[in-house]
C-alpha cells in the first residue's frame, strides 16, 4: 500500500488520544472481513441479488399452473395466504432460504388466484349466460366505455362486394336487456359493431341498442386466429349487432366517467390537430405512431412494416415511450431544470402519454422501467434493470394476468431482456479492456468516423441480440421471419427518432404553441414520407422476409429455456458454453426437422369456412397440395389468412397447384395477395375465366406474371395428376361450351384416390349443370354443393345423377339446409 494510501488510517483520533488500538492480527481480520463484505455488495450490484425475479416468475408460474389446472379459486387463495403466514413466522426465526422458498410459493399461489378470478369467473348476470352461438334480436342498454372507432376497408376495393367498407366499432357495459315490457338488469362488456359511422358517440353515454347478441365463436378452420379468446383476454364475452348507425340510440344521460371522458377529449384534440397538418397518405401511419390507432392502416401498409421487420413501428411500444422520454429529458437539459425538475417533467409525460394511448401493456411496462429510474435520479442512485423489468411484469400480471400470453407483451419484455443483456456484455468488455476499433492514424477524420462506427458496431450487435431472442415468437405469431429488418432498423433509428419528435412536438405544440405547430407539421409529414419509402423499399427486397409453417410449441419451449440458462449465466464461463452450444444445436434440429416434408398417411380435403365464398385445401400423402379457389363475398384479405393459416398449420409452404372454377370475385379475389405469400407452382384455369375487361381477373393474371406462376387452361376430359395415386379429372366444361353465365362455365373436377371421389363444384348451373347431368351418373363420396347450396344449382337431378354420401355447403346461409335436405334426402 502506498504512503497515500495508509495516511487516512494514521490521521484517525488524536496523538494524545487514549484509545486502544487493534493489533496486526485484529486489523488484518477486519479487513478481511471488509473486503468480503465489498465482494458481497459487488456482486450485488452486478445483478446477484435480484428479489423481484423470482417472485415475478413464480407469480407467471400461478398464471400457467391455473390454465393447466382445473382447482378452484378457494385453493389458490387459501394456499396463498397459508404459504404467507407460513413466511411470516420462518423469516422471523432467521432461517431465510426456507422462508424465500414459501415467500415464492405464495407468489405462485396468487398469480394463480388472480388469473382464476380474471379468466374463469363471471357474475351471474353477465350478458354471455343470456346469449348462445347463433345470434338473437335484442334490446339492449349499455354505456359507451371505450371511443368508437371507425375501420374503412380500403384496400382491393374493387373486388369486394358486400359489406360495406365503413363499420365502426366500440366497446359497452351492458346494464338492461329488454324483451318487450320486460327489463332485466344484466352486467359484463360487449363489443358493438355497426356498419357506418357512430361519430355522435362519446364515452359515458348511455345508449340502447336494437340489433342482435350473440356469445363470440371459437375458430372454425385449422391454424385460424382464435377470435374469441382474444376477446376473453379483454374480459368480454358477448357481441352485438346494429344494422346502421341509427340502430344504435343515444337516451341524452352521462354517466360520470371524468378520466375516460378526458382521455376521449385527448385523443380527439390529438387526432383533429393530425387532420389539420398532415397529408392523407401519412396521416393514418401518424395516428399509429403517436395514438396506437391503426384502424386507417390500409392492408398494403400494414403489409409493407411486417415484411421490412419494422412492424413494431406501428404498435406503440416501449420504442416510443423511449423516444417521448428522450425528447423531454432533452427539453429539460435546455430549460436547465434542476435534477427534480428533470425527474418531475419526464414523469409526467411518459405518464400523460400511457394514459391517453389506453395504457397498453408495451407501453405501461416502459413507463414503469422509466418512472422507476428517474424517480431515484434526485437521488442519483442507480436502478437494477432485471428487478425494475420484474416489478414492471408483476404489475402488469396482477393487472391483468391474461397479458402473459399477449404477442405484443411478450415480444416487449424479450427485446428488453436482449437490450439488457448485450448491454451487460459490452459493459464486461469495456471494463475488462476489449478490443474496439482503434484506427492509427489521426486527423478530423477520425474524430467524426470513430464514434459513428462505434456507434454502428454496438447498435447492430444490440439489434441482432434483440432479433434472435425474438425472431421464435414473431414466427410463431405470424409466420414470418425478416432478415432484412436487421439491416434497416439501426439505420432507421435516427430517421425514427426524428420523426417522433416532430410528432410530440407537432402535438404539444397545438395545445400550447399553435404557432409553432406549422413547423412541427410540415417536418413531420416530411419525415413520415421518408419513413414510408424506407419501409416500401425493404419490403420488396428479395429473401428480405420469408412466410413460413407454424413452429411447434415444443421447440419454442425449449429454445427459450436454453435462452433463459444463457442470460442467467453472468460470468460462469462454462455454463455460457454450454447453452451457446446447446442453442446452436437446438436450431439445427429445428431447421433439420422443420425441413422434413409432412405429408398425410392418406388424402386430407378441408373445406375452409370464409363464409359466402370457397377455398378448398387438398393434400395428398406424397406431400403435394391442391387449393380450389380462393375468394370470399367479404374482405379477400380473410380469405386469403384463412388460407395460410391451413396452410401453415399443416405444415405446408407453398400451393403445387391452384385452380380457379370461374370468374365471380367470391371464388378468386384473395389469389392476387396469395401469390405474394405462398409459393404457388400452376394456375390452372379455363378459357372463360380469361375476362380481361374484368379489373379483378386482370389483377389476377398480372399478379400470377409477376411472381413466376405458370399457367394452364383445360377443359373437359384432361386429367391432372396431383400424386402418384391421386388424379383430378375435369369434367366440366367442353372446349365448345358456351355458358350463358359465368356461373354455368364452373370448372368442374372429380379427385379420386384409393375409390374414393370428391366432386367440386364451383357454383355451376343453367346450361352448364344441364351439360355435366348428361354425362354418365357417377357415385360420388363427397359432393360440394354447387353455388353454395342455392336451390337453383342443386336440383334433385344433381342428387340422383351423384347420389353423394356427404354434402358440404360452402356458404354462411343455415336456411338452405331444410331445403337441401328435402333435395338430397337426409
């Protein structure tokens, strides 16, 4: 030790002073006991001590043991207050680790409780116990709870004919049901929808509402979004329907509803000031950015941000709430607040923002990690990150447990768990002396370049980090895997960053500064139209994404519990090797498996629900795929996700062989969107269909031309050999034919495999289904009821000519089955 070193030891007390002093022996063990005591608070602060991790995981654990379980909420809630009492009484004898492990078990035991009340439970007069599957006229009185917003179907509108492109949407607290003079008190939320505009509705108002009720359906196709528990998760169990805005009837009485009423006003102020200031093209990504509602992102944009990798653009995040505190940790270093000026006026916007953006998980996990570390900032003492991001998750979980299976929470506590972790890398390496660019020659160039590829270098490593530890949930959750987003986002952090700014800026500025709010408008349009060409540009890079199958729950389990060894392992060299090794060896037996064809051990044919349209799956056992058509009366867009999601859930990838049975948009307006997805080998079609003055067969014939897709016509007599034992005969129609429709010119194919047929139909009748009944009676196995079950297309001609043993209507009308039944017999 040098002379410096030992001079604050000597000067302590008086040269007179008579205390006693310690010998050699008793000084030595006190610092021994020192330097102990500084290890253990060392390893403290690098994360050692962490309380809250294990009891936000062992409250997540509840959440899980609920669902798999089927124990009441009188066991969870006495096993948790015995498990706490039980904690009491151990800590206070000293024994710590017994008691941690009991502190934990009653964490679990009321992650559990709260999931069971939340998900299971209902009062008794819940509106859902008084609804059934199919939909019943009702009146109903409610109160507006969330703001209505509007959704226009913007995109393809020329293919889609029915509903109408305007609907809106909202969410009500259901107080009555009426049936006639009679009025029964009811509880519980519903979603109202309508078609048109509910724009003279504001939150709190009391309304009643003349239209239909129903309990929300589960999925009715393979691999189809489940509908119905999206909606449990927000607690609502019922919907409700209004032909027209004028079916929905506002009494003139307001609840008092103060916070939602001024949020309501908020959002509206927010959203005029966008109108005023920004175009029509950026004005609908502008709301998104900065409000979260993304009703007016049409299908092509949404489209374009998934495929680039920059979707989480679009959904308010933790991005966001970063950015707003950057903005306003800034403006405070300009006012030079003090430090409590500083912590007070990043608190209350992050605050103010969470609340006028709904509080949305992503968005209440940031403002609670930044509420977290500016608070102590007066104080300047420094925040554990992990027990921060576990106190943000317990929060969020108590608040409403069914957040543990929401995509957008998940993926927001992984991306911070990958920041966090590549950030405690380059932190061990900056202290440890690592080796970092370090150019030998000098100059200003040097200065300016150093700190930009620095700056580079760190952001991609933080980003890839950040890819990789979520890429397994976004290919889980939507099929998709970007490569090119790891390029692009770094490079668009600047680009974001301003652009955000100019938002806030835009909106704080026409509140407080109208004048300024020109400026902030004009630099934020600006901004945006870069934003939107970037994101274009990307989208459409070959290899930058790739559509593929669903990933099977139990890899995604595994890679992430090999995840979870290698963020836990700190400094532990050997258990950093072996879960490295043990994720790349996981991946590769991933991709191995994955890669392996799936093929049925005989012929599968679905016949998807999209409602009044058709699309047909057929996969045979040597693993090739078969879709007729691919269309929908409603939104093409749904038929064509109802189609992937068969598809992927599967675990197919591409189409072989597609074919269209005639030109009616129900039958082929999702094949334009199709053929930029999925991979599709053949079209196979028939001359008729070939009406180019039809805008949407154009649109389908350039789209095939533009991805590769070769096409074919037929007519009656070719045979298509979809597998070494599955062969499709056309039957319908003739190289003569002439239809006096588009529905008589249906192509008509007969699937045999091992003697069995399926007859697909199309919507053939008039001359058409005159043709196909003269040609020799067939036994048909399974028949696909013509024109969606229409009493014009199935005659009783049909029936003895095909003597079908199961009939499948493609159609959402359940009034044609006793006519069907009286056709074909039961």
């Amino acid at each position: 030790m040098s002379q410096t070193d030992e001079q604050p030891d000597r000067s302590v007390g008086h040269p007179h002073d008579s205390t006693v002093r310690p010998n050699s022996g008793q000084a030595s063990q006190a610092a021994a006991l020192c330097a102990e005591k500084g290890r253990s608070l060392a390893s403290a602060r690098a994360g050692g001590i962490l309380p809250a991790v294990p009891i936000a995981a062992c409250f997540a654990l509840g959440i899980l043991a609920d669902r798999w379980t089927t124990l009441p909420a009188e066991f969870w809630i006495v096993a948790s207050f015995v498990g706490w009492a039980a904690w009491v009484m151990v800590w206070r004898t000293g024994r710590l680790r017994p008691a941690a492990v009991l502190l934990c078990f009653s964490c679990l035991c009321l992650g559990a409780a709260q999931d069971h009340r939340t998900w299971f439970l209902v009062r008794r007069d819940d509106i859902a116990l008084f609804a059934s599957e199919q939909s019943s006229p009702a009146i109903i009185e409610a109160v507006v709870v969330s703001q209505p917003q509007v959704h226009t179907l913007r995109s393809d509108g020329r293919l889609r004919e029915w509903p109408p492109p305007v609907r809106s949407i909202c969410v009500v607290e259901c107080q009555a049901l009426r049936s006639g003079k009679d009025r029964r008190p009811v509880s519980g939320r519903a979603r109202l929808q309508t078609f048109g505009r509910l724009s003279n509705l504001q939150m709190g108002d009391e309304i009643i509402i003349y239209g239909h009720f129903r309990r929300p359906r589960g999925p009715s196709n393979p691999g189809e979004f489940d509908f119905r528990r999206y909606l449990r998760r927000q607690r609502i169990h019922c919907l409700i329907w209004a032909d027209s805005p004028e079916a929905v009837r506002s009494t003139g009485e307001r609840q008092d509803r103060m916070l939602a009423r001024l949020r309501s006003h908020a959002r509206e102020v927010c959203q005029a000031g966008l109108r005023r200031y920004l175009s029509p093209r950026g004005l609908p990504v502008a709301k998104a950015l900065l409000l979260g509602d993304r009703t007016g992102i049409t299908e092509e944009v949404r489209k374009a941000f998934v495929e680039s990798g920059t979707m989480h653009l679009l959904a308010i995040s933790g991005l966001h709430v970063g950015i707003l505190a950057m903005f306003l940790w800034s403006l405070a270093r300009l006012l030079r607040l003090p430090p409590s000026g500083l912590a007070a006026l990043v608190l209350a916007g992050v605050g103010v923002y969470a609340f006028v953006t709904d509080a949305r998980p992503p968005v209440l996990r940031a403002t609670i990690l930044i509420a977290i570390t500016v608070a102590v900032f007066p104080c300047y003492r420094r925040v554990l990150s992990a027990n921060s991001l576990a106190v943000a998750a317990l929060i969020l979980l108590f608040r409403n447990p069914s957040d543990l299976f929401e995509p957008g929470a998940q993926l927001s506590f992984v991306a911070v768990i990958a920041l966090l972790w590549s950030a405690r890398r380059f932190r061990r390496r900056d202290q440890t002396g690592g080796p970092d660019l370090d150019w030998q020659w000098g100059g200003w160039l040097r200065q300016v370049l150093q700190p930009c590829l620095r700056w580079l270098r760190r952001g991609y490593a933080m980003s890839t980090a950040v890819w990789l530890f979520s890429a397994p949930l976004v290919a889980g959750y939507f099929n998709v895997v970007c490569p090119v987003g790891l390029i692009i986002n770094v490079l668009l952090i600047p680009i974001v960053v301003l652009t955000l700014w100019f938002g806030f800026g835009l909106i704080a500025s026409i509140t407080a500064l109208p004048s300024l709010a020109p400026v902030f408008g004009f630099g934020f349009d600006r901004l945006l139209g870069v934003l939107l060409d970037v994101v274009a540009l990307a989208s459409t890079w070959r290899l930058g994404h790739l559509y593929i199958p669903d990933i099977p729950v139990w890899w995604g389990l595994g890679f992430y519990v090999l995840l979870a060894g290698l963020v836990a392992s700190g400094r532990s060299r050997q258990i950093t090797w072996i879960t490295t090794r043990g994720l790349a060896a996981w991946l590769v037996f991933g991709l191995w498996t994955g890669l392996q064809p799936s093929s049925p051990q005989s012929l599968r044919c679905t016949f998807l629900d999209v409602g009044h349209g058709c699309a047909v799956l057929v996969e045979t056992p040597g693993g090739r795929t078969l879709l007729y058509d691919v269309g929908t009366l409603h939104n093409p867009h749904r038929a064509t996700k109802l189609v992937e999601g068969a598809l992927w859930s599967s675990g197919r990838s591409c189409v072989d062989l597609l074919i269209l049975s005639h030109s009616d948009s129900d039958h082929y307006n999702g094949a334009p969107e199709l053929f930029g997805d999925v991979p599709v080998g053949k079209l196979v079609l028939t001359r008729s269909f070939l009406q180019l003055d039809q805008e949407g067969v154009n649109d389908v014939c350039q789209a095939a031309a533009s991805h590769g897709v070769r096409v074919e016509l037929v007519w009656a007599g070719d045979r298509i050999r979809l597998d070494r034992n599955v062969v499709g005969t056309v039957l319908h129609p003739a190289p003569d034919f002439v239809g006096e429709h588009d529905n008589a010119n249906s192509l008509v194919v007969l699937i045999e495999f091992a003697g069995r047929r399926i007859l697909l139909c199309g919507d053939i009748d008039g001359n058409g289904l005159d043709a196909l009944l003269r040609q020799p009676p067939r036994t048909i196995d399974v028949l696909m009821a013509p024109h969606h079950g229409s009493k014009r297309s199935n005659r009783p001609e049909l029936a003895g000519w095909a003597r079908p043993r199961l009939l499948v209507v493609s159609g959402d009308d359940r009034h044609t089955r006793k006519m069907l039944i009286d056709a074909y017999g039961p």
